[in-house]
C-alpha cells in the first residue's frame, strides 16, 4: 500500500509552521521569528548557503561511496540540511549536542573532518572524533537514547552554574520511544536547559508520521510543560531564528524548548532502503520543489547577493571536500585484530586482561600477518 | 571498629564518598526527603543538599540516562534502582550506553556511574521485589559487578566502586539491610584489598563452596554444621561477579579437588555456570568431583509463601556437598528423567487431556 500525506492530516501540516523564506525564496515575515535574524548579514547567509552545499556534497558522496562498496550503509540526509546547519550554526561552541546517525551537517558545522563523517560508516570505528573536541556526542543509533543524555548533560550544567545549553536531535519516530517522552519529563520537572531539535522528516523507515503521532508533534511539548515552535525545516532563516529564540530561552534559565522543524527525507532511510515500496513519486517531488538550498539560492539571487561566479567556486570548493572524504574511505587502515579488546574498560579488568593474553598467543600462531589480520 | 547494619554501611560509604569528591551526585526515586525506601540514604538531603541529592521522576530509563549525560559532563553519578524487579526499563540505557560508551568512544568518554540496586529475595516480598538479575550484567562487557555479603564490605566496596572510573553494578542483599557486622568507619579505602579480590572467608580442605550476596551467610553456616560431620569446607565470597578473581578461586580448588557453587539465582547461564566452566578449564585435572551448583530453580521467583523452596538453604547447600564427596545424597539412585519418558508415552494419556 502507498501512503501519500493527507492535506487535512494536522499532524504532517506544513502551512502553519512558521516561515521566513517561501519555496519559491520570497522573504516573509513573522512576528515570532523577525526580530531573532535582525541584522542578519548576507556573508553569514551566504555561509549558511555554503554550509547547506557542503552538507549536501558530502552526503550525495557518502551514498556514491555505498553505491561503490566503499562503505557498508550511509543514511543520506538530503533534504534536511537547513534544520541541521541552521540550528547548529545558532550554538555556542561550548554548548554540548546530542546528535543522531543522520545529522551529517550538525558535525561538519562544529568542525568534524570529512574522514569523520566516513570511518564508522566503513566500519573502521563506532565513533570517529573525540566528543569533548568539537562538543557533539557520538551520533546515536539508539533511537531517543541521546535525548535523555542531553538532559542529563543539561542538568550537570546547572549544578556547574553554566550557561551552556544540551542541544539534542531527533526524528518524528524517535518521538514515539519511551526514552524521548522521559527526557521531556525530566527536562521539564528539572527546568534543564536543553532544546530538543525535532526534524519531522516525515518517515521512519517505511511508516509515515501519522503512525508516530495524530496530533502536530510540537503539540506534544506543551503538555510536558515546554514551549515549543513548529518551524519550517526548509527554511534556513527559520531555523535559524527559533533555535536562536530557543537557545536564549534555555540559557537565561527558563528551562527547555521544542522545536519541531518541518522536513522531508529525500532520500531512503539508508541505503539498504527501497522507499519505491511505500512512498508515492509525487510526494517526493512536491517537497523537491520546498528544497531548503534552492529557496536560499533565489532569495539571495534577487537580492544580487549571489551570482553564477560565487556558486563555481563554492562547487570547486565542495568537490575538494568530498574528495577529502573519499580518500579517507579509501585510505582507510584496518586496525589489528588485537586491538578489538582495546577500550572496553578504563581500568584494568582481569578476565579480560587474561582473554587478551589468551588471544594474543593465538594470533602468535599465525606467521602470515594478513592471515591473522594482525 | 563500629556495630552497623548494612544499610547504615552502606549510608556512610554514601557519605564519606560525597565528602570526599563534590562530583558525586546520588539519583533515585525517593532518596531525597524519604531517605529512601530502605533508608540507605537518610540524612544526605540534608547534609548535601537537593543539587547532589535528587528525586528523580519515576522512570528508570529515564534515571539512568540522566545518569549518562551528567557522567559526560563531568559527574559521579550514584544511581539507587529501587527494587531489582525495577531494573529492566533502564537495561537499555545500561547495556547499549552505560556498558558501551567507553568503547564506542575509544575512551574519550567515561562512564563512571555507580547503580546501586537493592537485591534478592528472603523477605517475604510481592512480585518483582526479590529478583537476582546479576548474570545479565556480569554478561555485559564494559561493565562491573559486585555482590556484598556484609556490612565492611558494603562501607568499603561502594566508596571504591564510586571512585572507579567504570561503571559498576551495585548489588545489596535486601535481606541483610539489618544484619550488623564490624566496620571499620576509619579505614582509608585506598588500604583496602582491590574491589575485584574474592575473599577466604572460612579456611577448609574437603570441599570449596564459592558464593556470593547473602548466601554466603547460608554456607558458613553449611561450613559450621559439616563440621560436625567431619568435613572441612572453604568459603569463598566472590565479592566480585566481574571480573571474578579466578586466581583465589583456583588456589582453593587445587587444596581441595571438589567445588560446589551456590547462588539464589536460576542456574540455567547463572553466574555459577560461568564459575563451573571456568574451573574446570583451569583446574579440570585437579577436581576429584564433579563440581556441583545449588541454585535457585529456573522459575520467575516465587510467590513469598514458597520463597524457602526456591532459596538454597543449609540442607540443599550440604546435599550437594555430600554429592562432591561423592557421599550418600539426594540423588543417590536417581534416575534422570530422560530414561524414563518412553515407557511413559502412551496414546491414551494424550487423547484424555484434549477431551
């Protein structure tokens, strides 16, 4: 059976979350969300431009690495890079972000080199940068779980008497784990600083958002105690707005904020994912026309604050950074097999101090290295 | 030296640890102006204050989570699960997060929580208020397991537990939250014998008996009555379920040739089958016997009327004593049941139950 979004759904609505920029890049206005990107300069919406165009090179780089047995998976994030970039851009270095697998342009945006959006996709590593050097936690594959981990960072902030605040994304399904509805239970009776950053991409997997929720997901929020916005997620203005609103409301001390950014999963939910299975060609090409880059590009076109010369540069400057990414796929060293015992404890453990010894000997036995893939 | 119960052990292991490192935070449901349900942490409220005693809402999942986001941060988390049966929301967040961390970040990040979890059965409990789900953690790489068996131990192990940088789960025998022992209040934990050493806690030569929790009380008191038997048994008290100090255990087999393991719970993958197997991988040309396990049966735990039934007390510790001494026992002539089902299997008795 083919699902299609119904217009009279509330839940997946788009009309009514609030907008800066139209599809079409027509600047709008919202007295919610005006007064956040006053003064906004055209050199940072240009750099939000080139972080959106970064964001979607590499990923379109990720699933041809797939594609071309480089990699294992990759879960593409076309579509959703306004929210992410937007969002991330609006933090503070020192704020602390609680990511999931799929939010690619939230670590290129806190410093992450190309080889860490890759290495654990091919397998080498689970994570591949250290949390505290760019404050972003290692992406989740446990849907939700990160939620709970922002607000209990949340909660050591307020115990420090810090002004940093626990940023933590997440889909419209992960809103149906336990683990979510828990972390906006304790966020609230805690008053934590934390913003939860909900992309309503509209699927997980194969089951549209009405399966998750009947009633708008930012509806939820105030039923937790918590303000929250329902943005459009394609919007990069807007986005950047409300996480601005919501990251100063979190660190004057008023407690959380929601925001539920609305998107569209452009692409499948991996690439082990068929979505011609489920999903209806129109749909697809009903949100192609709400594309997050283009709008920026034709707002900024008519405002002759960027030109055809600008847009070369940019691509020369985003094939330099996947091929960065792509080297480091193929470059890839496999670690010796005696160091998947590595890490598991911070101290000694004897048993498996002794299943190292053990297993040690026995790659001794081997006097071909790749044999014992030493 | 000080005559405390465990329970007040264990509150001023609480204490002296938050005294002696301010980034230990305690977290559970009711340990903050209750003092907790079993009272383990009266008196922190009001001496630490709400921003290091908190009343956590009540979901487990959630409390442990927290926990893991307040460790990334910097903090010593002190997790108090309320009941063993309460643990289960939270197994996620300990087995894919609290257990993996550490690993998946290649040691960047630390998880260094304490859970401490009130455990076992032998108090006349409702459902789910006596369960032994310690084979599940010990099961877990990435994390630690401890059982204590006495009110020192508890005073000492959970301030080392708490200043460990791993995480550790804390099991307390319920049923010995009121048993009094000796405790030294002055003894510098730093003196103390490493928390994953077991511990000789009765010296024999016949048979070793390897336990843990409050049965080690049920097999000293086994050890005192075989005495009258003429059988010297050696009490091990493991101490630590993970890592388990194989060294001391394997020094006692190799005295003795004959180990019976004993715990409360199930048998089927229990801590005493890892024990058994890891014995007799090492020790296999020592044992004179084979070793035996006294467990609880592999049964969801029982209503409290028949609690007794399910708990190994002294005469199923000592049957099975007389089994690796290979002595007149229970199962003497016994039959396994397999042998008999063939001349059991008739078509008639089949066919009454349908009608």
């Amino acid at each position: 059976m083919m699902y299609t979004l119904s217009t009279d759904d509330t839940a997946t609505a788009v009309d009514d979350a609030a907008r800066l920029l139209a599809a079409d890049g027509t600047r709008l206005h919202d007295s919610r969300l005006d007064h956040w990107i006053e003064g906004i300069t055209a050199d940072e919406l240009r750099g939000l431009y080139r972080d959106m165009a970064i964001a979607r090179r590499l990923d379109a780089e990720g699933v041809a690495l797939q594609r071309q047995g480089h990699l294992g998976l990759w879960a593409p994030s076309q579509g959703q890079e306004a929210v992410q970039v937007a969002t991330a851009r609006a933090c503070r270095p020192d704020d602390f972000l609680f990511p999931s697998y799929r939010e690619h342009g939230v670590l290129l945006v806190r410093g992450a080199a190309p080889s860490d959006l890759v290495l654990n996709w091919r397998g080498e590593a689970h994570s591949t940068f250290d949390p505290y050097a760019l404050n972003v936690a290692t992406p989740q594959i446990i849907i939700g779980a990160q939620t709970l981990h922002a607000v209990g960072y949340a909660m050591g902030v307020q115990r420090d008497e810090g002004d940093q605040v626990a940023v933590t994304y997440f889909g419209d399904g992960a809103t149906s784990q336990g683990d979510v509805n828990e972390a906006m239970v304790f966020a609230s009776s805690f008053g934590a600083p934390v913003v939860f950053v909900c992309s309503n991409n509209h699927w997980a997997i194969s089951e549209p958002v009405t399966v998750q929720s009947r009633f708008p997901i930012a509806g939820r929020a105030p039923g937790f105690g918590i303000p929250s916005m329902r943005v459009d997620g394609n919007d990069v203005l807007a986005c950047t707005a409300a996480m601005r609103w919501a990251l100063d409301h979190a660190r004057s001390g008023a407690g959380p904020v929601f925001l539920e950014a609305v998107t569209y999963r452009m692409g499948p939910h991996t690439t082990s994912d068929d979505p011609t299975r489920y999903r209806d060609r129109d749909e697809l090409e009903r949100w192609r026309a709400r594309d997050p880059l283009t709008r920026l590009e034709a707002f900024l076109r008519r405002e002759h604050e960027l030109d055809d010369a600008w847009m070369l540069s940019l691509t020369a400057e985003t094939d330099g950074v996947a091929a960065q990414m792509r080297a480091a796929a193929l470059n890839a060293h496999t670690r010796p097999a005696i160091e998947v015992l590595d890490d598991v404890y911070a101290e000694p453990h004897s048993g498996l101090q002794r299943q190292r010894a053990r297993f040690a000997a026995y790659l001794d036995g081997f006097t071909d290295v790749t044999e014992a893939g030493r | 030296m000080t005559s405390l119960t465990m329970g007040k052990a264990l509150t001023a292991g609480l204490h002296a640890a938050m005294t002696r490192d301010d980034r230990v935070v305690i977290m559970g449901e009711d340990i903050g102006a209750l003092g907790g349900v079993f009272r383990i942490t009266d008196g922190l409220l009001a001496e630490f204050g709400p921003k290091r005693v908190l009343d956590m809402p009540l979901a487990e999942s959630g409390i442990v989570g927290t926990a893991v986001g307040l460790a990334m941060r910097g903090f010593r988390p002190v997790v108090e699960i309320q009941f063993d049966g309460f643990v289960y929301p939270a197994f996620d967040q300990i087995v894919c997060q609290v257990a993996k961390l550490h690993y998946r970040t290649r040691g960047h990040v630390k998880m260094p929580l304490t859970i401490r979890i009130p455990w076992a059965g032998g108090v006349g409990a409702a459902e789910h208020h006596s369960e032994s789900p310690e084979a599940y953690f010990v099961h877990t790489a990435g994390l630690r397991v401890i059982a204590v068996s006495n009110p020192q131990d508890a005073f000492t192990m959970l301030q080392q537990a708490i200043a460990c940088d791993d995480p550790v789960i804390f099991f307390e025998p319920k049923r010995l939250y009121h048993a009094k022992g000796e405790v030294d209040l002055a003894a510098d934990i730093a003196d103390a014998p490493p928390m994953g050493l077991a511990r000789v806690v009765r010296s024999g030569s016949d048979v070793t008996i390897v336990t843990y929790g409050a049965q080690v009380t049920t097999a000293l008191d086994a050890a005192i009555a075989a005495e009258d038997d003429g059988i010297s048994i050696e009490v091990i008290d493991l101490r630590a379920l993970s890592p388990v100090d194989y060294r001391t255990i394997a020094a006692s087999v190799r005295k003795t040739g004959r180990l019976v393991v004993t715990h409360e719970a199930g048998g089927e993958a229990g801590v005493g089958a890892e024990i058994i197997a890891s014995v007799t991988e090492q020790c296999f040309h020592h044992l004179e016997a084979a070793p035996q396990r006294v467990t609880g049966h592999d049964i969801p735990y029982p209503p409290a009327k028949l609690e007794r039934h399910h708990v190994p007390d002294l005469d199923r510790i000592l049957d099975a004593v007389d089994r690796v001494l290979e002595r007149p026992n229970s199962l003497t002539g016994f039959e396994e049941p397999e042998l008999r089902v063939e001349a059991a299997t008739q078509a008639g008795a089949s066919e009454s139950r349908t009608r």
